[in-house]
C-alpha cells in the first residue's frame, strides 16, 4: 500500500525546516570563521584585573554556544509537553546560571586573597564571565529561561493556567 502523496503545505514546511537548518548550520560555521578577523579588534581586555585572550576569538567562542544550545532548545520547547517545558526551563536556568554565580564568587574569592584591595573586583568578575568559554554555562541558563518562557506562553495560550508567572 502506497502512502497518500504529501501535499503542498507539507512540502512548503519541509522545505521551510531544511532552509532553516543549513542557515543554522552556515551561522555556526561562521561563527568559528571569526578568528580570521583577528586584526580587526585585536587585544582590548587587559588590565590590572588580568589580560584574556583576542576579542574576535571570545566572541566566536560564545556565539558559537550559543547557536548549538538556545535553537534548538526553542524546538525542543515546542516540541514537549509545555509543563514539561517549564519544568526542564527551570531546572536549565538554575544550572546555567547557578553555576555562573558560583565561577564568579569562587574567582572573586580568589581576586581578594591575592590582590592588595578589591578596587578592581568587579571588573575581575566581569572579565571571569567573559573570558569563561570552556563550558557553555551562560547559554545553557538562557536556555532554560527562554525554554521555560516558551512553556509558560504555550500554558497561557492554552487558558489552563492564568498567566500570572512570568519568569
């Protein structure tokens, strides 16, 4: 038995879907094409709280976590039941971003023991935050948050919840 023959909206979205995913794929890719602009910013974040690494190569780094976790966390929220979505959004934002708060305390910890006074101690959380890139931490946080948004919206369209919880 033959499967009925798919229809012009289906092919339309079909299409639409592998458009989407090769503009992802191209706007990963680019992102790690960005060291080849190297000599355009060059080395802007050094100071007495420390000296990290070129500004192209951060920027690569964090744009690329960043479109290989929140796109499709966003289809994933759209794809799984939206409580379960919240739920999972919330769990994600409290990782994500609870470990981020914990790098910087730990760092600035750190920054007080060894340097003569805390004049400098924000920049120095700043500049940890930044130059953080060997896990994805921040988006992963923002993941759950925009996961957990998502869910909360889909709830509210539903009209089974009043849509009183907005974070």
């Amino acid at each position: 038995m033959l499967p009925p023959p798919l229809s012009l909206s289906s092919k339309c979205e079909s299409v639409r879907k592998l458009i989407c995913f090769a503009l992802w794929t191209l706007a990963m890719y680019g992102t790690l094409q960005l060291h080849r602009f190297e000599g355009v910013f060059g080395h802007a974040i050094c100071g007495p709280w420390g000296c990290g690494p070129p500004l192209v190569a951060l920027v690569g780094y964090h744009a690329f976590w960043l479109l290989l976790i929140v796109p499709p966390t966003l289809v994933a929220s759209y794809l799984i039941p939206a409580e379960k979505a919240v739920r999972i959004g919330k769990l994600l934002a409290i990782a994500g971003l609870g470990a981020l708060a914990l790098l910087v305390l730990e760092d600035a910890v750190r920054f007080l023991r060894t340097a003569r006074g805390g004049e400098h101690l924000f920049q120095r959380c700043l500049f940890r935050l930044v130059t953080f890139v060997d896990f994805p931490l921040g988006p992963i946080g923002l993941a759950g948050l925009t996961m957990r948004r998502f869910g909360l919206q889909r709830i509210c369209i539903g009209g089974s919840v009043p849509c009183g919880d907005t974070l």
